[in-house]
C-alpha cells in the first residue's frame, strides 16, 4: 500500500497537507450532532459535549474507576502503565475488555453512534484507556498527532479516526487538562527519528520518537493557538486523530482521570506498520476489529 504520510524517514520535518476528510457524510436532521457542531469539529479537529450522562451514570464510571484503580494487579500486567519514578498508575490500556461496564460505556449510542456517524462508517475501538493523572506526581503527555503514531507503528492506513476523552474528574485548567492546537487537523507534522523495538514499552510512559520538532510546533501554535476545555465529569472531548494535542503535568492535589476511547472506521483497519518491524500488541492497537452495535438506553451499574 502507498504511504502517503511517511513519518520518521527523512531527516527533516515537513509540514504536509491533509489528504483525508474529517468528517465523512454532511449533516442531516437525524444526525446525532447539530450542524454547528458538526461544522466545529470539522473546521477545529475538536468538540466538547456536556451533559451527555447523568448522575447515576456518572456515579456508576467513577466507582468502576476507583475499582480499577485500587488493584491494578488483578489486571492484565501488561496494561497497566505507571508514571515514570514511581509506582502511581499513568494509565491502563484495554479498559473496554477488562471491565463490563466501560465495554459498555464504548457502545454507547451517545459515543460510538456520534463516531460512526463523523466517520461515515460502522466503527470499532481500536484502543482504550484510563488516563489518570494523578495529585501532585502526574505527568506531563507531550505534543503529538496520534495518527502520525497509529499510521507508523501500527498500520492505520487513513485518517479516519478520532478519540473521545469522557471526563471522570473535573479537568479545571489547573490539573492539567487536555490542550489542542484547533485547526492543527489539517496539517501532517512528519517525524525525525528511526522507530526502536519495543518503542512502545517506553514511549507509554514518555513519548521519545513520534515527537514533532520545536519549529513546527511554534509554527502551528502561532498559526492556530491553543486551547484547554475544561469541564465537570461527564463532559466528553472529541477530537480528530491528527489533532496536535497535549498536556501539562498534575502538580495540584486533585487527581484527573479521563476515560479514552478511540474509534476507527471498520473500512480503514490496521495493515502492516508503515516504519516499525513489527506491529504493536493489541491491547494498544486493535488488528482484529468488530463492528460496534451502538447500544441505547443508560448506562448501569454491572458487576465487573
Ligand atoms: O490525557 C491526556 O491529557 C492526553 C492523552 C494523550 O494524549 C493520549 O493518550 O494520546
């Protein structure tokens, strides 16, 4: 297959042009967004969406967080990712397979249906987290496109996918909140740097290759600025999968932890890797995708 984003080849950056769509069908009355914010999403690579669940809903995610949380060892080993010099959970990874009601939460009509419907095509979860940031010791996520990871070390052929940040904490701008350069959607930052084996096993707790250059970061952040939604948890943060984005360390007290969901339309699944030997395991990148059937109705407390 032709690659028409080659990153971490040559020895200078580039800024390239999109050559995706980013929102796959036009508005119609029975979209599940309106058309302004359809519109948003497609001009600024990004959405917030408030109130999507209520307080049982809510109450229900955050106690399966804290279950989560409170004995990583009962989960898959390899999921679970901890900040750098300490022993405090970063992230753990696969969260739909490993809990019955974040499964549920990623078929959810108000998440998965608004994707498919972005993305013009039934979709699957190529990957899922929890990202916690916890008080005091959180660190920082650096810049970056996902796409320009997901296209070299796993494969994704096109850019038609996005990720949903569900906000289980309030995200003030204090904490450490999600930062996104609005507009940046439509500009390929290629890389410098041959990918390592294994890189993943690193770059989960600190990026070091798949890093944009200085320049062009100050280029697209002069061009299209910056911006942090905060919010109360259960507000939802969508954005493109080529959205350069980011975030500061948590050296308040107050933990932030994030569920995130990433769809991938079904008709743009992974192939080869397009600049790493070997593709990275599944519960970081999905090869073996199925369908979402959109589930409506609330969520409900299960039993893990
Ligand atoms: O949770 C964050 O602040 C950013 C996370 C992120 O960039 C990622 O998981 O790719």
């Amino acid at each position: 297959m032709q690659d028409i984003y080659p990153s971490r080849r040559a020895a200078e950056p580039e800024l390239l042009p999109r050559r995706d769509p980013v929102t796959y069908q036009a508005w119609r009355p029975d979209a599940p967004l309106s058309r302004e914010q359809v519109e948003h999403f497609d001009r600024h690579g990004y959405l917030v969406l408030e109130g999507l669940f209520d307080s049982t809903e809510l109450d229900a995610l955050q106690d399966e967080t804290r279950r989560l949380l409170a004995d990583p060892s009962s989960l898959d080993g390899e999921t679970v990712i901890t900040e750098r010099g300490s022993d405090e959970v970063r992230s753990i990874f696969a969260i739909h397979e490993q809990s019955r009601l974040m499964s549920r939460l990623a078929a959810d009509a108000r998440l998965a249906g608004v994707a498919s419907f972005l993305l013009g095509d039934k979709v699957y979860v190529h990957q899922s987290r929890l990202n916690y940031k916890p008080g005091f010791k959180g660190k920082e996520f650096y810049w970056h496109s996902d796409f320009e990871t997901w296209h070299t070390e796993d494969g994704m052929p096109r850019m038609r996918a996005l990720s949903m940040s569900v906000l289980l904490a309030e995200n003030t701008p204090n904490n450490g909140p999600l930062m996104v350069m609005p507009g940046s959607h439509k500009t390929y930052v290629t890389c410098v740097g041959e990918t390592p084996d294994d890189h993943y096993r690193q770059s989960l707790k600190k990026q070091e290759y798949g890093v944009p250059d200085e320049l062009s970061l100050a280029t697209l952040a002069d061009k299209h600025g910056i911006v942090a939604p905060t919010g109360k948890p259960g507000t939802v943060i969508l954005f493109d999968c080529n959205t350069m984005h980011g975030s500061n360390g948590n050296i308040t007290p107050f933990p932030r932890s994030n569920a995130f969901l990433v769809y991938n339309a079904m008709s743009n699944r992974l192939v080869q890797p397009f600049g790493a030997e070997k593709p990275r395991p599944a519960f970081i990148a999905e090869r073996e995708p199925r369908a979402i059937e959109p589930q409506a109705g609330l969520l409900e407390k299960v039993a893990a």
